[in-house]
C-alpha cells in the first residue's frame, strides 16, 4: 500500500509495555537461537517501537479506530493448561475426522491435533516445532510476503511471533479433506495477547483447503494478532477459508498475505461474526500471468460490535482475474468498514476486477463505511466495483408476516437470503454450508 | 363472524376509508367492487395488518377478538389470508422454504405437528398441479420474474396451501387470461365451505360469473354506497360506476 506511517521521534506511547515485554522475553520465544529469526524480530521490535499502533490520522485506519487498546494492557498469553474444551469448532459431519491443528491461547495443542489423511509428503505442524525441525524451509518463506514496513500490526506480530500452523503441500499434490486450524482463546484472567504466524506453501499443481476456527471461550478483552503467508506457486488452488466466532470483548486482527503463481489459484472467504472489534486484512497478489484470486466474504455485527474488511488486490502480471462479493448484516450500533483496493500494475493487460460491497442495515444506529480504490496503470483492463447500503425491506416483510411467519422468523429469512449471495461465492460445498449454518445460528441468537 | 363497523381510516392524514360497515357470516362470499382509489387495498391491507394507517374510528371483530390489535402473524395463523394485488417479489427465498416456513408456523398455531419434507412435497405437488403450475416455479425464489398471471396463480397456491377461515382476494383476476381465470376461480370454489368466509375485491363482473358471490356491494370514495345480491354486479358492469359519484377509471 502506498500508505507512509512517519516515525514521530520518540517511541509511541501505546508501543512502550510491548517494547518492554519483548525486550524482557525475546530470550524465551521460539527459535531464539537463530540468529535469522532474531533479526527478523529486531525489524519488528524496531518499526513497532517506531510507529507504534495505527491511529486514525493515517489513511488506511481512517475508519476503525484503536483508541480503546490504549486503556488495556495485554500480557504476552502464558501456556494454559487444556481445560474445559469438550467440542471444538469443525465443518466435518458429527464424528468425522480429518487433519487439524489446535491452537489454545496461540500454543499448539498436540493432543487435540491430527495429521491423520493427509497424502504422502505433506506437512502439517506448529511453526514452533518447524523452527526446530526444519528452520531452513522455515527461513524461506517467513517474513517474505508480511513485512513490517507500512502493517503497524504485522511488525508486532513478526517481534512476538510464537506459533501458529505451517502447512506444505509439494509439487503435484491435492489434498482432497479440508485441512482444518482451529485457534482458541480461553478465558484468562488478565488481558492476554497472542501473535500467530500461519504458513502455507503450495508447491506447483498442488491443490488444498484450509479452514480457519477462530473461537472464544471466554469473555474477557484478549487481543488476537494474526498473519499469514500464503504461497500459490505456478498451477496451483489454495481455497482459504476462515471463521471468525471469538468473544464479544475481544480484538482480532488478521493479515493474511498471498502471492499466486501463474495459472495459479487463491480463494479467501472470511465469515466474522465475533469480536469487539475486529480487522481483516487480505492482499492477493497476482504474481504471475492468467492467475485468479477470489476474495469474499460475509459480516454480521451487532450490539457495538465494529469489523473492518480490508483487501488489496494487486495484478502484477497479464490476464488475471480478480472477483471480491462482501456482504454484511449490521444491527444496534455496530459498525463496519470495508476498504477494497485493485491495483494494476503497468503490463497487467487484459486484468479482469470485480469487488462489491453490499450492506444491510438492520437499525437507524448501525453504520457502514464502504471505499473502494481503483488505481489502474495498463490500458487494456476491465474493472469494476460497487457498494450499496440497504434496509430490509419492509413489504417483502408483511408479505411473509401476513402468511403466518413470525416476524423474527422472516427477518432472519430475508437477512439469510442478502447474505447467501456472498456465501455462494465459497466453492467447498462442506464448508459452504457449514458457513451457511453459523449464518443462521447468528439470526437466530437474536 | 367478521364485524367491521364504522371504520375510518387515514394515511399522511388524508381519510380513504370513511365509515366501513360490514358483516361476513361463516360460509358466505361477499364481493366488493368499486372504482379505482375507492379505497378496495387499502380495507383489504387493515385486515391483514400492515402498518401505515392511522385507524380514527371504528372496530373490526373478528370471532369475537378484536383483529385491529393482533400482529399480522396472529392474524394468518387466526385464519386472515390476503392474496394481494401486488404479491411482492423476495429475491433469495424459495417459493417451497416461503410456503413451508408458513404452513409450518401455522400448524404449530394450531396445534398440529409440522410437516417433514417429504410430506410437505406431496402436498404442495398435488395443489400445483391442481392450479396448473409447473414445479419449476416452486423452486424460483417467491414472485420473483413472475409474470403477472403467474403471481396470481402463486397466491392461489399459497391459498390453497394455508387453508385459510377469512379470504382476502384483492383483484385477483387482474393479469389473468380467461383460462388462468377459470382455475384460480376452480381453485377458490373448492375452499369453499360452510367454516369459510371469502372476501372478493374485483374490479370486472367476470370473476363473478366464476365465483358467485352471497353479497355484492359497492366501494366508493371510502363508504359503501350501495350493497345487494349478485344480480348488482350484472347492473354495474351495463352502467359503470358512474352513478356514484366516481370518476370512471380503468
Ligand atoms: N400509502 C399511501 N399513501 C398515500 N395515499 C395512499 C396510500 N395508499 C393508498 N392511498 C390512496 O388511497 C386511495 C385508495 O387507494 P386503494 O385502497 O389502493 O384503492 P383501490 O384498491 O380501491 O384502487 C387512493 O386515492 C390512493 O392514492
Ligand atoms: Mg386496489
């Protein structure tokens, strides 16, 4: 992005107690005998201790502000014990199994993990235990595509970095189960934070689905930072699929980086109903030529919820095809904010784009803030976007009042009909209708 | 026993409906014509409860409770059903969920257990069939790309799905070809019944001929200006509506 964040001398006030804590803790953090990492960290430490937490003033955090992080201080989350997790969030059918990794409070759960299914050669497992295992393959991919520089958030992340999932898929694979992530937050009894680093590789013509759990079990204010390195390489179809169901009191960020090889594949879809307040950042680059990168998703906030969506789509090769559907439910005083940026780069002719934003809002008080940014550099290029706000619609309302249809039962008809157009963008039918679902639980918990 | 009297009723302040008197017994069809902007919907739409109208005066009784307080829902479970004269379109809803969700919230009104899937199918087949709809519109979402024609067929069908006590049907014939007109006519001749009461908003003498009514009267200007048997619907068609007072439109 073109954004500038300036350094204002000293060190931001909101950065201090994490510059202290990892000053106090870098010693302790995973991979801490590499020097790579530690260097890597520094230029995180570095530029966190520089611009500190993004303010309003800069352009790209216009709408969502951080203000109420300040008031908080969240401690590095300490490894807690399993407890209380009977069920944990799938879009398998009852008793089905199939690979996934846990994650409770940023750490890796071994036990509650699977690699079961999975084809020969692919590897699935915590970053952490990579570090020791394989820190070369590691060192590759880390840090590549999520830099530090303009992303206050990913500079922190890549200081505290701790775990997370790594997934490689080599050359020639498919593999065929959704492979499932699931991280949870337990309640603490102090604000805790937790910065997870996700790495998936998909080596030439290889195929795999991801689905991502974000759950909260507690109700405390725990902060979520994470990001992710996507690699597409030539030919291959990463479909990344997240739900985002934490605590109401909760701050979530996430930034998830891909870069698609040519003829390659990249599908993000992230379904957020939780968190206080939450930002998704996703930037699908087009690294090589006739590639595509389908980017949607769907939000419904209530109460004083506030969920931001910003993607960033860069064609940097010919003949790609972007498409972005997001559509949103917001209800009380929530309030969402959407950022859609293409870029075209000078050469990418031929680059196919379409983004749209189609909000309802469900009371007088619920607001959205909806920008999209086109800068288009080639010639030869189709691009377009659109937002709309809406209400629901009063007519189609007493038409299903006035057949017998409690009035909750048919707000929750009409706001799942608005919302399955961007649901359908999921191609994977299991976790197309398993998104479907929590969809439906989120009208009927009115 | 349906009981409207003297209802007047406003919207932005501006009276349309000035003095309603009316009494359906169980069994009995009553037909209400008139000229356009008499005010025919907008009775129609205070049965069914839709909100936008300022009630000034009156009562509707509605087998002894008083239909102007209950929720539209209330009402079609109740047994109030209105096909409307402009069936409205919801994009994203199945025809089949729109009319299952219905029957089913009914019949847990009443008491009854709900209908599975597969039963709810074979009843809904049967009355498609009857009114000479394709299954293909079933699976559409409700009204939406219907033709008008087909619209009308749609709310015949949810008719005869609801099984409704109180029939509303607000120019149901408007949009219909003769045949259409013949079976949607069929299919509301069959609901008769001594339990039901039918209410019959027609612009043409023609749905008459089909559907031959008990009462015929005539809406003008918010008031009924005249009620008689079905022989008056045969004098309205030779003389128009001239005769009271409104300007002859349509
Ligand atoms: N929502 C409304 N706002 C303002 N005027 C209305 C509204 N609905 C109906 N009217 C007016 O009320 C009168 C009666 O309308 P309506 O009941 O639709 O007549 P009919 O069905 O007999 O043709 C008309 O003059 C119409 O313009
Ligand atoms: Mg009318």
């Amino acid at each position: 992005m073109t954004t500038t964040f300036s350094a204002r001398g000293a060190a931001p006030e909101t950065a201090r107690p994490y510059i202290e804590q990892f000053d106090r803790l870098q010693g302790e953090l995973p991979g801490a005998g590499l020097a790579w990492l530690a260097e890597l960290r520094r230029q995180g430490r570095d530029r966190f201790a520089e611009i500190g937490f993004p303010t309003v003033r800069n352009e790209t955090w216009k709408y969502t502000n951080l203000r109420a992080l300040d008031k908080l201080s969240f401690e590095p989350a300490s490894p807690t014990p399993r407890a209380g997790i009977d069920t944990l969030p799938t879009v398998r059918p009852a008793g089905a199994q199939g690979p996934r990794l846990v994650f409770i409070d940023g750490r890796f759960h071994a036990e509650l993990s699977s690699t079961a299914g999975l084809p020969e050669g692919v590897e699935l497992l915590s970053l952490a235990d990579a570090l020791r295992t394989k820190p070369d393959f590691v060192a590759e991919h880390l840090g590549r595509l999520a830099q530090p520089d303009d992303l206050p958030l990913v500079a922190l992340n890549t200081a505290f970095l701790t775990d997370g999932p790594l997934l490689h898929v080599p050359q020639g694979v498919a593999v065929e189960q959704p492979v499932e992530i699931v991280h949870v937050t337990l309640a603490g009894d102090r604000p805790s934070a937790v910065h997870p680093r996700t790495l998936i590789v998909a080596g030439t013509g290889a195929r795999v689905t991801v689905v991502e759990h974000h759950v909260g079990f507690g109700t405390g204010a725990d902060l979520a930072n994470h990001v992710a390195e996507v690699f597409v390489a030539d030919e291959a179809t990463v479909r990344h699929y997240k739900v985002q169901r934490e605590g109401t009191e909760s701050f979530h960020f996430s930034h998830a980086a891909a870069t698609v090889g040519t003829n390659g594949h990249y599908d993000n879809f992230i379904l957020t109903t939780g968190a206080r307040l939450s930002r998704n950042e996703v930037r699908s680059t087009l690294a090589g030529t006739d590639s595509s990168t389908h980017v949607s998703g769907a939000y419904m906030v209530r109460g004083g919820q506030h969920c931001d969506t910003s993607t960033f789509i860069d064609h940097a090769q010919p003949n790609g095809t972007s498409r972005e559907v997001y559509k949103g439910a917001i209800d009380d005083t929530a309030r969402a904010v959407f950022q859609g940026k293409i870029l075209v780069r000078p050469g990418a002719q031929k680059t196919d784009g379409y983004q749209i934003n189609r909000a309802l809002l469900l009371s007088d008080n619920a607001e959205i803030d909806s920008k999209p940014e086109l800068e288009i550099y080639a010639d030869d290029v189709k691009c377009s976007h659109g937002a709309t706000i809406g209400e629901l619609d009063e007519d189609a309302l007493f038409y299903m009042r006035a057949r017998g249809i409690e009035k909750d039962q048919a707000r929750s008809l009409l706001i799942g009909a608005f919302l399955a157009e961007a649901i359908e963008e999921i191609a994977d039918e299991t976790v197309r209708e398993a998104f479907q679902e929590i969809a439906s639980g989120w009208m009927a918990s009115r | 026993m349906i009981e409207i009297k003297n209802l007047h009723a406003t919207v932005d302040g501006k009276e349309i409906l000035r003095g309603i008197d009316l009494t359906i017994r169980p069994g009995e069809v009553h037909a209400i014509m008139g000229p356009n902007g008499a005010g025919k919907s907008t009775l129609s739409y205070l049965l069914a409860g839709r909100e936008g109208y300022e009630i000034t005066e009156g009562s509707v009784t509605y087998y002894g409770k008083d239909l102007l307080e209950m929720e539209p829902e209330e009402r079609a479970a109740e047994g109030v059903f209105l096909a409307f004269q402009y069936p409205v379109e919801i994009p994203g809803v199945a025809n089949t969920t729109f009319l299952k969700v219905a029957l089913n919230a009914l019949r847990k009104h009443r008491g009854e257990k709900e209908l599975d899937a597969m039963q709810f199918l074979k009843l809904v087949r049967e009355k498609t069939k009857a009114l000479g709809m394709s299954d293909d519109m079933l699976k559409r979402a409700v009204n939406v790309g219907f033709s008008g024609g087909e619209k009308k067929r749609n709310e015949s069908l949810q008719m005869a799905v609801l099984e409704p006590k109180f029939a509303i049907l607000d120019e149901t014939d408007s949009g219909l070809d003769i045949d259409a007109l013949r079976i949607v006519a069929e299919g509301v001749n069959a609901l008769r019944s001594p339990e039901r009461s039918m209410l019959v908003i027609t612009h043409y003498q023609r749905l008459l001929d089909y559907i031959v009514p008990d009462h015929v009267h005539v809406l003008a200007a918010g008031r009924i200006v005249r009620s008689g048997g079905k022989e008056l619907a045969v004098e309205l068609e030779k003389n128009g509506y001239r005769d009271f007072g409104a300007n002859e439109a349509a």
